[in-house]
C-alpha cells in the first residue's frame, strides 16, 4: 500500500525522473536510504515501471498525429489476440486502446505525413479481422501529459 511519502516521491520522480536520491531526500525532508529504499520497492512491485526519455515527435520527422478508430466486425478472441499482437509490432502505433462502445480500438500514431499515413492504412487493410473506421488528425496539441495523478491518502485511492 502506496503512504502519503511514496506519492509525494511518485510525483516528483514522474516530474523530473533525473532527480538524484539526494535531492528527492532533500524535497522529501527525509535522508536517502529511506528514499532509496522505497523506489526499489516500487520498481519491484510494478508500481514504476520503466524511465523514459520523452521526445518531441517534431523533432525526429513524426509531426503528424492520427487517431485511428477501428471496429472488428468479427468479434472471436481468436481475432481480438491476433489483432492486438499485429498492433504491438507496429513501431507507428504509440497507444492502442480496446474500447467499448461502437469502436472497438482506437491507435494513436505518429506519422511523417499523410502519405505515409495511407501506407499505414493499407498495412491495416491486410489484417482481415478489423476495418478502419474513421481517422482524425490532430491539429496541435493542446495538452499532453505522462504525468499519472496521485491521490492524497485523505482522498479516495
């Protein structure tokens, strides 16, 4: 169970993963080993998962963001883990979410341009168990944020 410290720390770390144990100490008002302690043991029960370098899509060649929504008029399990294996290798693909509702899932992908959006689609059109139903493409960005909110223990976890 996560204490009001180990969110406080989650915060920052998730603020600036750079941070030395020293300074997350220093912020904490607490000595290292017990910082130290304690993000080892998150690490270990999953509750952090990996460090990231986030990186500007603009800067490496991928400005164009598509929210791609698909339906999967056969609905099998069978077709639902060969689609979502299909999707895990597509380096394109960021997010996937499985939805319910009348899309099934809906990619968000970082694309060159759109022509390479269209080749995209036609990778999609071979997988026979979805169909693309509808595209949009982001304009700007109007908020982004890897940030996961952390409760206080006085609010409801």
């Amino acid at each position: 169970m996560l204490d009001d410290i180990d969110l406080r720390l989650l915060t920052l770390l998730q603020q600036n993963a750079k941070l030395t144990i020293k300074d997350l100490a220093e912020q904490l008002g607490m000595t290292t080993t017990p910082i130290f302690e304690r993000i080892k043991r998150m690490e270990r029960d999953g509750v952090i998962e990996q460090y990231v370098a986030l990186v500007n899509p603009e800067k490496v060649g991928r400005p164009l963001v598509v929210f791609c929504n698909v339906s999967m008029p056969d609905y099998t399990p069978e077709n639902i883990n060969e689609f979502e294996d299909s999707i895990r290798e597509m380096p394109d693909v960021l997010e996937a979410y499985h939805l319910a509702g009348t899309i099934d899932y809906q990619l968000k992908v970082l694309m060159h341009d759109i022509k390479e959006y269209a080749q995209f689609l036609q990778q999609l059109a071979k997988l026979p168990m979805v169909r693309v139903h509808s595209s949009a493409i982001a304009l700007y960005t109007v908020k982004q944020s890897t940030l996961v909110p952390t409760p206080s223990k006085s609010s409801t976890l």
